[in-house]
C-alpha cells in the first residue's frame, strides 16, 4: 500500500490536478491512502504524523520542499527496490 500524508490543503487548483493524475497513475500499481493533515503548527502537525505512520508497515519517504530533488525516473527505480 503506498501511504501518502499530506499537512493543509492544495490551494492551487493546477497542483491540484496534477496530484489527481498521479494518484490515478498510482492506484494502477498498488492501494493508495491520502490522509490530510490540518495546518495546525508543527508540534501538532508531527504528533499527527507519528500517529498516522504508528500502524503502517514498510518504508517511509518524507518529501519537503527543502529536501533533496529526485526527477520521477529516480524515484520510480526508489520504489521499485
């Protein structure tokens, strides 16, 4: 199953839409979940995480604007293994 936690909501319409298409590009591989986080500070938003990723089994990948870039092909071959 891939797992994806999302903090706040997608205001920008054309993101939005692209998050749409992969999740329908996704669902052909594996289950998808998307659980939405509400925008309520950090402290708040990681004890919400932590609960969520209590009960979820296999590896987790945290994605951040700050992190580090993969194009889509990276980090396909990253899922794959």
């Amino acid at each position: 199953m891939i797992k994806i936690i999302a903090v706040g909501k997608m205001k920008n319409k054309a993101l939005a839409e692209l998050a749409q298409e992969y999740q329908k590009r996704l669902s052909k591989y594996d289950k998808l979940e998307i659980a939405e986080i509400k925008d309520s500070g950090a402290a708040r938003e990681g004890e919400k995480i932590l609960e969520i990723l209590s009960c979820a089994k296999g590896k987790v990948y945290a994605m951040a604007e700050e992190g580090k870039c993969q194009s889509s092909e990276e980090f396909s071959k990253t899922l794959e293994e």
